[in-house]
C-alpha cells in the first residue's frame, strides 16, 4: 500500500460551493490547498505586478499602487486573449507552489490526503495529478443568486465569466464523483462524508 497522501480535485461551475465542500474535507483531514488564494498573494509580489501592469496599463491601478483586482477582471474578461495573457503570468507560479505544497506533505507524512480547490483545475492540467476529481453541482439560479449575494456581480456576469471556462457537462462527465450542492448544508456534508468513507478512509 502506498503510503503517498490520495490528491482530490474540486470542480464545478462559479459558486456552485468548491470552498465550502473543500473546507468540509479539510475537516476530515485533507490537507487544503487553495490556488485561488494562491492567486491573490501574488498581486502583492512586486514582479508579478510589473508584468500585469506592462500588459494592461496603470489603469489596473488602485490609488496606493497595488492591483485593484475589480479593474483587472473586467479588463481580462473581455476577451480570451486577454485572459489568456494574465493566466501566462499566474498560472506557471502558482502550479509550481502547488507541486511544492504536495511535495513538502508527502515528505511530512502526517496527511493521508489532499484538496486542491482550484476554479481551472480541467483547464491548468491538475487534474491529471489528482487521483479522484470532486465535481459540485448546484443549479444555475441557485449559482446566479449566491454570485450576487456573495460577489456582489451584477446580472450577466457569472454566464460571462463562465464563457471562458471549459463546459461544465464536460467537467462533470470527467469527474469520479459528484456532489449535490442545490439542498442544505447539513444534506452536503453527509454526501462528503459518504465519498470520504468509500474512497479516503483507511484506503
């Protein structure tokens, strides 16, 4: 038996609920891993900021000379080359923190498992590290609304958003197991806890 830790993949449509079944398996044990606060910190890094702000200007600018991370996305998400060229500067960091956050776990020894909560896991090709893929779905109304209560997005953006991701019945279908994130929260964990028993526990 391998004593290497079982890596999980989270994925699912925008608010569809990655965080919260993400945090319900670090409850069980599994090492988190989140690439989108990975993504964050790296605005604060002084040469990822001159390459953003070499390719889309001094208007991605907040008063205090840091990223105003509201004024890039709007600029990014207007077109795939533009998204394309911040995901050019981000993604090869933060893949590589990702292999390292693995690397210094396995050596460690004291986790079993791992969870990658990353919105492009399909499309950066982390999947293919993973050994189960965790698909979360929820309803596109029920997906809309929380993206205006938490995001603050107003009507049309999580479909525009969405746009540049991969199919979401493609992400699906490539999943090992899905959760039905449209009841409570109480109904959700139970469904973790029930993949967690099947494919982590004492495996």
């Amino acid at each position: 038996m391998s004593n290497k830790p079982k890596i999980i993949g989270i994925t699912g449509g925008i608010s569809s609920g990655k965080s919260t079944i993400t945090r319900m398996l670090a409850s069980m044990g599994a090492e988190h891993i989140d690439a989108d606060e990975m993504c964050h910190r790296l605005f604060l890094r002084d040469d990822v900021k001159k390459k953003i702000i070499d390719i889309f200007g001094q208007a991605v600018k907040d008063n205090y000379g840091e990223i105003d991370r509201n004024q890039l996305a709007a600029i990014v998400f207007q077109n795939k080359d533009s998204l394309d060229n911040l995901c050019s500067i981000l993604h090869p960091i933060v893949i590589k923190q990702i292999y390292a956050k693995i690397d210094a776990v396995e050596h460690r020894g004291r986790r079993h498992s791992i969870v990658i909560d990353a919105a492009l896991l399909e499309e950066s090709g982390l999947s293919v590290i993973c050994d189960y893929i965790v698909f979360v779905n929820a309803g596109k109304d029920q997906r809309v609304k929380r993206s205006q209560i938490a995001r603050h997005w107003r009507e049309g953006e999580l479909e525009r958003r969405e746009s540049f991701q991969m199919d979401l019945e493609e992400k699906k279908n490539k999943a090992d197991y899905i959760i039905d994130n449209n009841f409570s929260v109480d109904n959700a964990f139970l469904q973790v806890k029930k993949f967690w028993q099947l494919y982590i526990e004492d495996k």
